[in-house]
C-alpha cells in the first residue's frame, strides 16, 4: 500500500549562489535539503517526499523548475504554497502546484529544457552584478559568438563540451535551438553595461555542457578558437575538453518543458 498517495507538481525559482547545487549532499547547503526542512515546517511532519524534475549544478539558478512533493495527506495548495514561502529563505520562492495528473512521473515527462546563460564584457562591472552575471573578459567580439553559436544546433556528439562522468558511454544529444543576444532581463537593475544572453533549448544537456559550449564561444569570441576547430570538436572521440567552464553563477535553468496534457 501507498504510504504517500497524494502526489502534487510544483513550480520553483531559486538563486543558485549560496547553494551547492539542488540534491542533497552531507555536509553542504543545497537547494532541496532547504526546501525539505521548510516543507517539514509547513506540515508539521516528516511523511513526505522530494523529487526534483532537474538537478542543477552548484551555484546555478532557476527561474522555472520544478519537484514533485508526495505526501501523506492530502493539501490544499494555495495555503500550502503560502506557508512554506514563509519558511524559505528569500533566494528561494515556490510559484505554485496542482495535483500531479494521472501516470505523471516527474522526471521521464521532461520533454526539453531551456537554459539561458547570462554574460557581459567590456570594463569589469561593480561586483554586485556578478552574483548572477559571468563576465567573458575585456575584449569579444559578439557578432562572431552569435553566428557561431549556431553551430551548436542539431543532433551532435558533445563528449569534447562536457564533463565526462564514469558511466557516461553516449555523448549525443540533440539541441533544438540556440540563440545569442543583447537582453535586459527584467529583474535585474538598470546597467550601464550590455547585457547579453546564450539560451539553449534541448531534450537533455551533459554534465557543465552549456558552460563549456558557453566558454568555446568566448575563445571564437577572443580570437582563441575558430570556428572549423569548433566544428570538428562535435565528431571528434578525444576525451579531453575543447574548453574550460564558464562560471556557474551566469547559468539559469529558464523553463522545464513537459508532455502535452500534463503541465
């Protein structure tokens, strides 16, 4: 028997800065072990569980992720979402929930993932933008990112943009758009700098994928890499990285994109 027949899907934002990623690790502040205690708070219990749609890396952020929350009781969401918004902490805000539909499985439902990457260049900006902005060096040429960023789309073998774990035996993963440009988003403060945003739509990304292919832009950008060198990387079996990471605190899961029907 169910032990935790109630199941519901919920909707997320969080800054990922003070956080050592989304799952739970010992030792070390996490996304999910935050959000299990204010949830243990709200319901006054601990005959529940977390499962998140995604895990994002240490010190990314999301502006639309989402868990699915499985208790024992059942929930009246509204007041639920309300008291446990209370418990968080201000860098962490549950949007809102419904009832999980029926056969709904949280992770195997995820049909594509939009990631945006948030950078500037030019003179070093005040420090305080960069709890959430990565800074790509003095000079860059952004006409060359954004034709080359194109590159990426398709199906491709991504074993020379990622960090290759020790299970990993398949590299190919198909994105289905790529997109460079000058965006303002709209909670950050008016700047007296540019702002530019790499999004990437996809079925899946490997481990650090975007912040290597994020930073292999920036060498064709600088100069460091051209673009049939870029090109060839995506057929090539080296193992070692075409690329270094860019800083995870630019990265932003941006929309979890799940079947018709159920979200």
């Amino acid at each position: 028997m169910n032990s935790r027949p109630n199941s519901y899907v919920f909707r997320i934002q969080y800054l990922g800065l003070r956080y050592h990623g989304w799952q739970v690790q010992k030792g070390v502040k996490t996304v999910q072990g935050v959000l299990e205690r204010a949830v243990r708070y709200s319901l006054g219990e601990n005959d529940f569980s977390i499962l998140g749609a995604n895990r994002t890396d240490s010190g990314v952020s999301s502006l639309d992720g989402a868990f699915g929350l499985y208790t024992k009781h059942p929930l009246e969401i509204s007041t639920f979402v309300k008291k446990v918004n209370e418990n968080l902490p201000s860098d962490i805000r549950v949007l809102g929930g419904i009832i999980a539909p029926g056969n709904f499985n949280i992770i195997q439902d995820v049909v594509r993932k939009r990631y945006v990457y948030y950078f500037t260049y030019g003179n070093k900006p005040h420090p305080f933008f960069m709890g959430y902005l990565a800074y790509a060096g003095f000079n860059l040429d952004v006409g060359k990112v954004i034709k080359t960023a194109k590159i990426f789309e398709g199906k491709h073998d991504f074993r020379r943009f990622c960090t290759q774990g020790k299970h990993i035996e398949d590299f190919e993963r198909e994105i289905t758009q790529v997109q460079v440009e000058e965006e303002h988003p709209p909670w950050c403060p008016k700047t007296d700098f540019p702002i530019f945003t790499a999004r990437f739509e996809g079925t899946g990304f490997l481990m650090h994928q975007i912040r290597r292919m994020v930073y292999a832009l920036w060498m064709v950008g600088r100069g460091e890499l051209d673009e049939a060198a870029l090109r060839n990387a995506l057929s090539d079996t080296q193992k070692s990285p075409i690329s270094p990471k860019a800083p995870p605190q630019g990265l932003v899961l941006e929309r979890l994109i799940f079947k018709e029907g159920f979200l």
